[in-house]
C-alpha cells in the first residue's frame, strides 16, 4: 500500500512538474496582443481620396470705392463691394468620370448720389454637372445638366432711364432660370481644355413670374417652355505665368422655335482672369457676354408715350477689381 502510494505521489510530481515548466511557453503563444492600427485606416482613406477625387475652388471678395468732389466729367460717388464663390469636384476611376462646377456671384452698390442708394451690381447662379464613360482614347460619351438664374430682383430706373416713369423689373429669384439636360460626346484633350457637343440637348426656360415671361420667350400662361437643339460647350482653365485663365463659351440653337430660328445661336460666354498675389490679395478682370433672341428689350423710339418697340441685343459685362480671396485646393 505504501509503495502504491508512493508511485501516485511520484507520479503526480512528475506531472505538476511539466506543466509548469510549459506553461509560459503556452501562454507566450496564446496570449492576446493589442494590434498598433494607427495610421493604416488613414492612410487608406486618403490614398482613396487622392487616387479618384479633387476637390478644388476660391472664395472672394472684390472692393472699389469711386469718390469725388466737383468733377466735371460726370459720375457718382459709390462704394461696390461683390463676392464670388466657385468650387470643383473631380472624379476619375477607370473610364469613368464625372465633374460637377459651381460658380455664384453677388454684389451690392450704395451711392448716396443714387435713387435708390442701394442696388444690386452683380448676380450669378451657374452649375453644371457632366457624367462620362471613356469609349476611346479623350472621347467620352457624356450626360450633361447645367442650371443658370439669379438670386434676388434686379430693375432699371428712371434715375438713369427718362423714359421709365418708374422702376421696371428685369429680373427675380429664378425668373428667368435655364436648365438644359443633353447626351453628347466630350472630348478632353487634357485637364485644362475640352469640348462637348450633343446633337439633342432640351432647354428649359422657366419664369415663375408672370410679368416677366413676355421678356424671356416663355408664354404668359405657362411657367416654361421646352425646346430641343444642338449644343456646344467649350471650357478652358489653365494657369499662364501666374495668371489662371478660366473661360466657358456655350452655344445653343433650336430645331424648332417661332421666336428663335434654327441656327440662329443663344450665346453664353464667360471670361475670367485673376493673378494672386501676397497669398491672400486678387487682381480680376471677368467679363460676360450674352445673346438670346427671346430676350428683348423695351426701346420708346418716339417718345414715352408712344407704343414701345422690343428688339434684341447683344449683353455685355465687364469687373476689374482687387479684392480679397482664399483659394482651397486638393482638399483630401
């Protein structure tokens, strides 16, 4: 009996004894450890970022203040003051790629010289957004939407229009608007330059405003009309030592129209130049051209109280300003 208990005791040393020379080894491997991840989740995310978007744009505020004192040559006191807002989103994967642009624009005028003393100098709502699949090389075939009005009433007045015996509307909050959605082909030769043409492009020309839907081809009692035709859109944005160039001409006519013959072009074209300079200060130069045959305007050939005659006319704009600006660029 002895001797059996003295095996068991034996063997139960032995046993004791090799676990708890193995332990450790066996916790060593199966023991959990904390994983250091910082870093590869954002390092991820932004080689995401930066291999498929870009994001880019400006904001500014332009100046100008005119003061004078007994000046022959005419003019008025006033103090100008316009801000400008224009941003970019860029994607490109593979074939696909798709760019959407916003370019606002607001400016107020006060001039105790003036009735009224303040008035709104500068008005723009412009986006677009263009979806495309690469089928060759440059060549995308394309999906195109653009929208264009104003934010707030702008008149004309008898201050600096005799023939006005008061203030006439020329504009409200999206009267007129234009929304045209197209199909076509881009072409863009590179980052900087492209031309899009579609062969089927439907115009929308909206005037929620029923006294101005006369000015703007639309009749009077509808809210728009819709009309389908060729266009084109040129855009250039490219930079020429320190001076960035940025211009967008669109070009558009009707297969049928009883105000707009076919061929006959409505004509978008804006023009900018700016130079940055002291990181923060903006030399500006932009200017707008128009033509639309369905706007008219109201000239009184003999005399005020005689019948009005409404004919066409080329729209022209020009800004020259030093301002403030903050540009962001690739923002990851």
């Amino acid at each position: 009996m002895k001797k059996f208990l003295l095996i068991l005791f034996l063997l139960g040393s032995f046993i004791h004894f090799s676990f708890s020379q193995t332990h450790p080894t066996i916790s060593r491997y199966n023991r959990i450890e904390t994983i250091k991840t910082e870093g590869i989740t954002d390092t991820f995310m932004n080689n995401l970022w930066l291999d498929y978007w870009h994001f880019s744009g400006e904001a500014g505020l332009n100046l100008a203040q005119t003061d004078q004192w007994n000046w022959a040559e005419g003019g008025y006191k006033h103090f100008n003051a316009i801000f400008n807002l224009k941003s970019k989103l860029i994607y490109n994967k593979n074939k696909l790629a798709w760019e959407s642009m916003i370019d606002n624009e607001l400016g107020i005028l006060y001039s105790s010289e003036l009735l009224p003393t303040w008035r709104k100098s500068a008005d723009k709502i412009n986006f677009s957004s263009k979806f495309g699949y690469e089928v060759a090389n440059k060549f995308f075939i394309t999906g195109l939407i653009t929208f264009k009005s104003q934010h707030t009433d702008s008149y004309r007045y008898p201050q600096q229009f005799p023939n006005l015996n008061e203030p006439k509307k020329l504009t409200s909050f999206l009267s007129p608007a234009y929304t045209d959605i197209s199909l076509g082909i881009d072409w863009k030769y590179n980052e900087h330059f492209s031309i899009y043409l579609s062969p089927a492009a439907g115009l929308v020309t909206s005037c929620p405003d029923s006294m101005l839907r006369a000015d703007y081809g639309v009749p009077v009692d509808k809210r728009s009309i819709t009309t389908v035709g060729p266009k084109m859109k040129t855009t250039v944005n490219t930079t020429y030592k320190g001076i960035k160039i940025a211009t967008v001409l669109e070009l558009y006519t009707p297969y049928s129209d009883p105000d707009q013959k076919f061929g006959n072009f409505k004509v978008d074209w804006d023009l900018s130049l700016s130079y940055q300079f002291l990181k923060m200060l903006n030399f500006r130069i932009t200017t707008s051209l128009r033509y639309n045959e369905k706007v008219k305007f109201d000239e009184y050939e003999n005399g005020i109280n005689q019948p009005r005659t409404r004919i066409r006319r080329v729209q022209f704009k020009e800004i020259v300003g030093i301002g403030l600006v903050y540009t962001f660029t690739d923002v990851k």
